[in-house]
C-alpha cells in the first residue's frame, strides 16, 4: 500500500486544527530506565537513535486514541491504519503544538536554488545549513515541513517544523541541532493552562474600516483565570499575516468580564480596523498573563481571517467585429434568456424584448447612425452608442459568436472610427469575465487554476489601464476568429461557456480575489503561452521594446525536450500544470516564471 506524505501531515494538520486531536496532559513515568518501546524501536533506530530522538521519556501510553512514547525531542505516535508501510510509526505534530499556532510570518514565493528551497505546503523556505540538516535527517519524514523562517531564539537561531525544532550556534558542537520539544511540551502539559477558542469569521470590511471579532474561550485548564489584579488574564491580538503596512497597531487588549474558573466560559467582542490596502489579513487572539502569551506555553491560539476589499472592477470585452477584416459579419443578433431592455446613448429606453426575441443591429455608415430591427418588423434608429441589458436573471446572447454566445454582464453596440468597424462590446464584473477565459481546462490540478487565475487578471488589469488611458472603447478583445482585428492582443474569452465545461475555475478566481502580481509596485502585463522547450524568453529580445525585469527568459525542467509552442514569453501554461502536479502552489509556480514579482490586492 502506497501512502502519500503530503496527505498523511495535511490531514494531521487539519484534524488538530479542528480540534479532532486533543493533546491533553498525559501521565507521564519517572525517567529512569524507560526503554524504548517494540513498538517504535525499528522507527527510533532508523531515524538515529538517541541522538536524533533523545531518550525516552515515558512508556508508551494512550493519547487520543493511538498508541505513543514521548522522547526528548519527538513524540512518536503509531497508526495502525499504515501497518506494513513506512508510515506505521510517525513524529507527532509537537513542533506546531509547542509553539502553540504562533504566527511566524511567511516567505515570499521564489525560484529553487541549490541553497534555498520554497516550500509551498506552509509558505516557508529553507536555506543553507538547516536545508542540508533537514535532507541529511529525513526531512518532512521526521521533522515535517517549516513552519517558520529562520527567528532569534535568546541570542540562537532557530527554525520551527510542524514535528520539531531546529537551532543553530556557532560556537557549540554540532552548530546544528534539533531541540529537546519533548521536554517542553512534558512541562506545558503539566502547567495547568489550557484554553479553546470559538472564533466567528470577521465580516469583510472596506480598507480603512472596522469589523468585528466575536470570540468564546473555555477554560479547560485547572487555574481560574482572574479578571483583575497582578495575575489578570486579558486578551491581546497580534497580526498573523505579510501585508504592508506592517507597522499598523493591532487591536487593544481586552480585560475578562469576570473570573472564569476551571470548565467556565467568557464571550468576549472586539473592532478591529483593517488597513487601508485591500487584502485578505489575519489577527491572532491569544490570552496572556504577566506579560506571557499562553502559545508561549503550547496553548493553540486561533488564527481569523477577514478581508479588506474595494469593489470589483468592470471590464470591457470585445466581442464581435462587424468590418471588412471579418467577412460575411455585417450586424449583431442579440437575444436573451429571460428578457432584455434597449437603451440609447442617453439612457431613454428604445424597445424591451422577451425571452428569445431578437433585434438585429447594424451600422448605417452613410446616415451616421445604427439601424434596429425588432420583432414585428419594426425599425428603428439611433445616433450614437446602444446599450442592451438583460433583465433580472437573465443573460444576453450573441448570435454571430456561436458556439460561444452567451454572456453574463450587459452589451453595447458601437462604432469605432479608428478601425471603421462596429463592436458589440461586453461590460461585466472583471471576475466574472476571468471565468471565461478558455486558456486552461477545468480538469487541471488546483494550483494550476489559481496560478492561471493570477496570471489572467494581471494582464486583464494591466491591459485595462494601458487602453483606458488611450480612451479605447475596449479593455480586452475575445481573441476568437469573431475579433480578427484584434487576434493575437488579448485573452481568449467564451463568457459562460466556459463555465458550464466545469466550476473550478470561478472557484480558483473566487479563491484568488483582486490578487495580482506587481513588479516594483505596479501590476505586470502577466502574458503567458502554451508550452515552452526547456527555457523561456525574454520579452525585450522577443518583441523589442523596454526591458522588462520580470519577464527574463528562465530554464524550464518541465518542458525539457519539448517544442516551443507559443510565444515563449512569461508563464508556460503545461508546465504551470506539471509544476502543480509536483505539489507548488500557485504563488511558487508564477514566481519561477516571472522574475522579482509580489503578490497583492487590489481590490
């Protein structure tokens, strides 16, 4: 039977963190001649023994329903469920435990070298001498995934894993060394302090504003918490995330309504004011007592999320070119599914039709006017822009773009005297048009969808602003043999036909919100192509131009031997896909592409 080690800490994650594994005080055995238990002695010996582990420090016993022995710098837990398989015997989560869910901050995603590593499953890197440590000792087999960056523990430096603790001096031998967590958390067991907490997920707010933080905390320690005097428990916050800016205040302590005593509950409510950036943020609520946390002492602080956000942006699709570059097209045929309104240029109201009713628009370039035909065979005309919307629930449809023609947003018909052709131009919600974009399957791993999604809105955003400040009447062109004048510029666009091949991607665009990749503070033209051939270009000795410090041509291991297909500037979409499927996140997929880009909110 083949096991997944991803799956098997991601799962441990996830049930401690829903509180599914209870730690709970053991009782623990005088140290003196403990052995090492049948159990655990082929895991213990393999991993290096006492040196590695530490002795033991209890017998084996029951915790939560599995069998495991305490060492000094491990606790070793045994599933039954893996017997036979490398992972019947494996580290508990004890570094992720004693640090009691402290938020360390994370690591920008970058590209792999052979000193540092990215590690995507918590947002961390390794670097130098504690990568080797971790490769030379099994890595995430026995000390699992960083869950810090490299911090100063009393003058030594040290980095936290979900199953231990590494530190390193210079001055002693080894300099590297796992620290004695097993000793720790034997005390924090034993310190009377234990706390669990209800935490209601703030409501999203606008940058600048307040939300609220409604929490209910258990005493499930023995000591009762006093609410006034030398030893009064209150309530602080710290921020649990990367967001500039970094030097904003946290939310002020909050004091206890009254003692809680052993088993007793407290509610307690708070504002917290959000940055003035949008963005998803993150505040810590964690009890202390004479100035101590209680995650100092191993007690789980939660973490709540809540975003900061502007109102989405609309976004401007061309969708038909009525003009000699597109043959046999010489108007739009616009329906609805439920109903539709017609507006002139001045917002009076032209006609309103019922569900599969049509009116068929062109453009009279002699009379200098569009030209509707309705139903019933009446005519009608008008000078200047028409603007079709659809009725409540309903969606517009575009005859002459099938198989792709129907559309969530409203329409305009117009005339662009630049290229003397007509456009039907689709206004909508910029993350509904991203889940249009049919440059990538549905079907594709996960990280995939969100690094796409990333990369589509990056250049949507960036395409917008550089046409708007031009006063184009479009931001994006369909890029379908229906806009060949437009062809090769833009993202390739089938409004809701796309969706209805699968959800995931609305769901990754959902999932990533207003994210988008910047460069010196500015939001990157993100392009990206189909398949690379073991490097990519670089936009300036491709196309000319400015150089461009994010897009620099890169080795690509993922599509080693292949053909170039595509422009081979930026994000190789196969090899995003084989990227993920090796277990990147999106963020470290867009940064092996793109070259010292950020990620951030921008609405």
């Amino acid at each position: 039977m083949r096991v997944s080690r991803r799956a098997l800490l991601y799962t441990a994650v996830t049930a401690a963190a829903a509180g599914m594994t209870p730690w709970g005080p053991a009782l623990f055995a005088q140290e003196a001649e403990i052995a090492v238990d049948s159990t655990f002695r082929s895991f213990y010996d393999r991993m290096g023994g006492a040196a590695v582990l530490g002795a033991p420090l209890t017998a084996r016993y029951e915790l939560n329903g599995r069998q495991v022995q305490l060492f000094e710098n491990f606790l070793l837990e045994h599933w039954a469920e893996h017997s036979g398989t490398d992972y019947e015997v494996q580290p508990a989560l004890l570094g992720a435990k004693v640090s009691g869910n402290r938020y360390f901050g994370q690591s920008q995603p970058f590209r792999d070298s052979s000193q540092a590593i990215y590690v995507p499953d918590t947002r961390q890197s390794l670097r130098l001498g504690f990568l080797g440590f971790w490769r030379e000792r099994g890595g995430a087999d026995l000390l699992g995934y960083p869950i810090s960056e490299e911090v100063d523990d009393d003058g030594i430096t040290a980095q936290w894993f979900q199953r231990a603790k590494l530190t390193y001096d210079a001055d002693r031998t080894p300099a590297i060394q796992i620290a004695d967590l097993g000793r720790t958390w034997q005390r924090q067991t034993q310190d009377g302090i234990a706390a669990v907490y209800a935490v209601d997920r703030p409501a999203a707010a606008v940058p600048g504003e307040s939300t609220q933080v409604r929490l209910v905390i258990t005493n499930e320690g023995t000591d009762t918490w006093a609410s006034a005097g030398d030893d009064a428990v209150t309530l602080g916050f710290r921020w649990a995330d990367r967001h500039s800016p970094r030097d904003r205040e946290p939310p002020a302590s909050l004091a206890l309504t009254s003692d809680v005593a052993a088993g007793e509950q407290v509610e307690l409510t708070t504002t917290v004011k959000l940055p003035d950036s949008p963005g998803q943020y993150r505040v810590q609520p964690d009890l202390h007592r004479n100035g101590e946390w209680f995650s100092a002492d191993g007690v789980v602080a939660p973490i709540a999320d809540t975003r900061a956000e502007l109102a989405e942006p609309e976004l401007r699709v061309g969708l038909l070119d009525i003009s000699d570059d597109n043959p046999g097209v010489t108007a739009a045929t616009i329906s609805s599914t439920k109903g539709l309104q017609i507006l002139d240029e001045g917002g009076s109201e032209l006609a309103e039709l019922a569900a599969g009713q049509s009116v068929v628009i062109h453009r009279d370039v002699a009379g200098e006017q569009q030209v509707l035909q309705l139903p019933g065979n009446v005519r009608d005309t008008t000078a200047g822009r028409v603007q079709i919307f659809p009725l409540e629930g309903s969606l517009l449809r575009l005859a002459e773009t099938a198989p792709w023609r129907t559309y969530r947003g409203s329409f305009e018909f117009v005339w662009l005297p630049r290229y003397s052709s007509a456009w039907v131009v689709n206004i909508l919600p910029l993350e509904d048009y991203l889940s249009g974009i049919a440059e990538q399957g549905d079907y594709i791993p996960w990280e995939a969808l969100r690094a796409s999604a990333i990369a589509f809105r990056s250049y949507a955003m960036a395409t917008r602003a550089e046409r708007r400040a031009s006063n184009l009447i479009f931001d994006a062109a369909g890029s379908t043999h229906h806009t060949p004048t437009m062809f090769t510029r833009h993202q390739i666009y089938h409004g809701l036909a796309r969706e209805l091949t699968g959800t995931r991607l609305r769901e990754a665009v959902a999932d990533t919100r207003g994210q988008v990749m910047t460069h010196d503070g500015e939001t990157i033209m993100a392009v990206y192509f189909s398949r690379a051939d073991g490097h990519t270009r670089s936009w300036h000795e491709t196309w000319g131009g400015a150089f461009k410090p994010w897009a620099v041509g890169v080795p690509d291991p993922y599509s080693e031997g292949q053909t170039l297909l595509g422009h081979g500037i930026g994000l190789p979409l196969r090899s995003a896909n084989a990227m993920a499927g090796t277990g990147a996140n999106g963020e470290q997929i867009l940064a092996s592409y793109y070259t010292d880009v950020e990620f951030d909110a921008i609405y």
